[in-house]
C-alpha cells in the first residue's frame, strides 16, 4: 500500500489527467429501457413458427479458483431479450398465447429468489419483485420451473441453444441453473449421448437446397477434421458422394427426417433468429456501442502520448483500462491484445507480460464494454515514436488496405468484397516488397478474416449476407511476420495490425474510430505530445 504522501500525489496527477472530459462521452443516456428489451422479444416471438416456444439460460457462474467466482457477465442473447444481469434465470417465449388464471402470455422469466444473507455477503438481487417492473408478461421463481406443468411435448418445435459443459452443480441450491438445465433435458427426452454437430448435419440435409449442397459439405470436411466418425455415418457419406442427384437428395431428407423423429427440439434455427435481430443496431444500442468505441479511442490517444521505452506491456494494458473505468466503462469487451516486437506476430496475444520494449512496435488490440456493448479498436504503435523505414514499409501496405476495406464497406456489400479489397492491397505490397515472390504467399503473413459485427459480443453473430444500415463491423488487416520467416530478416518480428469500428449508413462508411490516428504521421504527431503520466511515478518496493 502507498503511503500517505505517495496516494496524495497519485491523486493529484490522476484527477489533472482526467480532469477535462471531452463533451461528446456525456449527457448521452446510459443503459436500455425494459421496453426496448421487451420490443426485442416481441420481435423474435414475430419468427416463431406457430406452436412453438422458444427456451433460454442464463449464463453460468464461472469459478476462478477455489471459492472464487469471476465476476458474473450475462449471456449476450438472454440480456438483449431480458436486460437481466443475474444467473440462475430462465426465459420463455411462445409463439401463441398461453392462459393461466391471470389470463394470457406470452412470456414468463424464472428468477432467483431473494435472500438476506447471501445478498449481506454477495450484492442485492431483484428477485420476482424487481423482475416485473421490468415489463414481463409473468414472472415466477426459480424454483417453481421444476414443478411448473411445461408439457413441451406440445409444441411442434421447442427452439433452444445447445448445452454447455461449464455448468456447475451448487449442491446447496436445488434449483441453480444445473438443476434447471437438468430438468429441462428430461421433459424434452434430450439424450445422454447427444451428438450436436450429426444433429446439426442430419438438420441441414433435410432442409437442403440444391445450391446449398457445395456449402454443406464443407461443413461436414471441416467438422470431420475433427471427428472423423462423422465420415463413417452412412447419411453423411451418401450426401457426400450422391447430393447431387436430385432423387438421392430427396431420399437423403426423408432419411434424415427418420432420424430426427424423436427430437421435437431444435438447437439450430434459434441461433439464426437471435443473429437477424442482433446485427442491425437500434439507435438507442448506438449510442452505447458509439460510447463504447468513443472510450476505446480516448485509451488510445492516451497511451500514444504516455507511452515510453521503459514501460512494459503490462503498463500499457493498464492505461487502457483507467481510461476505460474513468469514463464508466467496467470491463473490456475481450481479453487485452498488447504485444511488442514478436508478441505482435501472436494473433491472440493476451500474456502482456513482455518487460523489454524498447524500439519495438507494439500491437494494442482493445475494446472498452459500456453496459454489455463492447468496441474492438487496434492500433500499432513505435515504442519509441517514431517507425523505422521497415516497420513504416509496412505499416504503410496496412493502412492503405485498411482504407480500401472501409471504403469498401457500404449497403449492399457483403464481406467477401471488403476482404478482397484488403487481400488485394496486402498481396501487391508484400510483392512490391519482395517479402513474397507468389501471390498466393501473402496469406502466410494476413492468415485472418478482416472484418466481423461487433455488438454485445466483440464477435456478434451474422445472419445477413449483405451489409445493411445501422450494422457496425470491424475493418482490420494486417501483416504479421514472425522470426524465422522465409524473407529478409530485416522484417522479422514485426507485427502491425489497424482495426476500426465502422458505422453502416445509407451512404458513406462512418468510422467511428477515427479520433484515434491511423496515419503513420499523425501517430507520431500524437505520441510527441507530451502526456499528464509523464511525471507520475511510484516509490520502489522494499521487498526483503
């Protein structure tokens, strides 16, 4: 613990760095009304086939060690329909009215009960009393969903996800999500042995058209490299070998039809439904997602104008997050991506344990999440402000791919345009370089996709296969060539990667990331400014 004197200075220095807080982070509504939640239900109910009812879970409580938890995080898809942020719940939606003594519904959450103890040690819950001021149809205990006569074996489809293995059994509660979920299986008849991806398969062919038949095998090559029984089931093999014959194709629905007989239960179309709501953006999750993004760019700037060669990638990292909580922002959006020199070649890189980054560059992949929404900003800096013609070699091949995909990325496109666009300017550039001598190479040094929805997850789900207004996508290539490569040493161990939050409109991209400089000149204006954290330091520890 600091002493005295050193927490007075720590809180000066802070409170001179933070401040002046820019108009465009304040005065803007900070969470979702219980109406939007509601109107989000009320449109997925609008997908539901007739007699059906759709089932969600909450996420689980994940233990860090012994008898501590992490801090508890909704499930993405239960809190865009709930606004929930407690475990132990269960929501259901029904396609078609069902009537109690209280009349007619279309909904009921399950949610824990209230308990004075565990609330004195852990934090207030809401309980039944706090979940119906938040505009549920019905709302019941938790424990009631065990007695409850749910008689799924009504409907035609009971729509679900499928179940997780990280759901822990609490034996002091005899209703936790563990019970629930067990429960649930039984009324469903959901086997011991259920094989989800020959579930997802024999789904599939049932459906299939004619030009879906190219794309679900591929399907079943990538799924069989990693369970290469699923080339022994005789279905998938006539699909394999015979789809193309219509009269095959035929038989093969009908016999995977007869498969799935038994299961009225189905844990692929949910997940379709859930992604067509989720990707076009409402104007009041803009404002969230723009806040969110507006904080990860101040974390930027901030580490441009503070950073120093004896910092360490750790540091780093932690002047990010002091941004991200000053502007309310609690958590990141995804692990921190901050690497230096060879650590930038690691994709996902989230050690940040790196002490010596002198004349490096170092990669900071990092997105604040404000209420549930998170951003995904990356940018590649000089530790030492000022890129050498190498690292500027490349980093220039980057940006300007980088504004190819945004420029790309207007209505009507799909990804794969915004990807050839960025693969194209990356695959001249390493050829001009002569780090590759064939085309086909440059994927060796950009081995990812290069653009994905951003939302309540840093990777939110994607239905459409075109852009339409209101989605906000990520554009972010890169060039990664680790040490050992086969070209010039000279450009070992570099690592650039630019990644910014792209507005969808009915005209021209908007980046909404585009306070933090892309540009290598004006990263190198930014990071000669001098920085509040410039004369902040800490004692040394005595440590004996």
């Amino acid at each position: 613990m600091l002493k005295i004197s050193h927490q007075y200075i720590y809180l000066v220095v802070f409170s001179l760095f933070f401040s002046f807080v820019p108009e465009k982070l304040s005065g803007q509504k900070s969470e979702l009304s219980p109406d939007f939640h509601r109107k989000r239900r009320i449109q997925l109910r609008e997908k539901l086939p007739n007699n059906t009812v759709a089932v969600f879970f909450s996420s689980p409580i994940r233990n860090r060690a012994n008898d501590v938890d992490y801090e508890y995080h909704p499930d993405p898809n239960f809190f865009y329909l709930t606004g929930w942020n407690e475990p132990h719940a269960v929501l259901l939606v029904y396609s078609t009215p069902q009537k109690d003594e209280e009349g007619t519904y279309f909904e009921k959450l399950y949610v824990r009960e209230r308990d004075a103890r565990n609330e004195m040690w852990n934090g207030r819950r809401l309980g039944v009393a706090g979940a119906r001021k938040r505009n549920f149809d019905r709302v019941a205990l938790k424990d009631t969903f065990l007695n409850d006569q749910h008689n799924f074996d009504r409907f035609d489809t009971v729509f679900m996800f499928d179940f997780e293995n990280d759901v822990r059994d609490d034996k002091s509660d005899s209703s936790d999500l563990f019970d629930l979920q067990q429960h649930f299986k039984k009324t469903i008849n959901f086997p011991d042995n259920f094989d989800a991806d020959r579930y997802n398969l024999y789904q599939r062919i049932r459906r299939a058209e004619v030009v879906e038949i190219p794309y679900i095998k591929r399907t079943i090559e990538y799924l069989a490299d990693r369970d290469s029984t699923l080339m022994e089931d005789p279905v998938i093999q006539d699909f394999m070998n015979n789809a193309e014959n219509e009269n095959f194709l035929s038989d093969l629905k009908s016999r995977s039809a007869y498969l799935l007989r038994d299961y009225n239960f189905d844990i692929n179309q949910l997940e379709e439904m859930m992604a067509s709501l989720r990707e076009v953006k409402t104007e009041e999750e803009l404002i969230l997602l723009k806040k969110a993004v507006q904080i990860s760019v101040q974390g930027q700037r901030e580490v441009m104008k503070a950073i120093n060669p004896n910092m360490t990638e750790r540091e780093v990292q932690g002047i990010h997050q002091l941004v991200y909580k000053k502007y309310g922002a609690a958590h990141e959006g995804y692990p921190s991506i901050v690497g230096a020199g060879d650590n930038a070649c690691v994709l996902h890189y989230i050690t940040n344990d790196k002490t010596d980054i002198e004349n490096q560059l170092i990669l900071m992949d990092l997105g604040a999440e404000y209420n549930g929404y998170t951003a995904d900003v990356t940018r590649t800096i000089p530790v030492s402000g000022k890129f050498t013609p190498e690292q500027r070699a490349l980093y220039e091949i980057v940006y300007k791919s980088q504004t190819a995909g945004i420029e790309a990325a207007k209505k009507g496109v799909s990804f794969s345009t915004i990807t050839k666009a960025c693969f194209k300017v990356v695959q001249e550039g390493l050829l001009e370089l002569g780090i590759i001598e064939n085309p086909d190479e440059f994927r060796r040094y950009l081995p990812h996709g290069v653009a994905h929805h951003i939302g309540l997850d840093v990777h939110d789900p994607r239905y459409t296969p075109y852009l339409k207004p209101n989605m906000v996508i990520t554009v972010e290539p890169g060039i990664y060539i680790p040490e050992g490569s086969p070209c010039d040493p000279k450009w070992w161990n570099i690592g650039i990667r630019i990644e910014d939050d792209i507005l969808i409109t009915e005209g021209a991209p908007v980046n909404l990331s585009a306070d933090a400089p892309r540009s290598w000149d004006k990263i190198e204006s930014l990071m000669s400014e001098k920085s509040p954290l410039d004369d902040f330091t800490l004692p040394a520890l005595n440590v004996d």
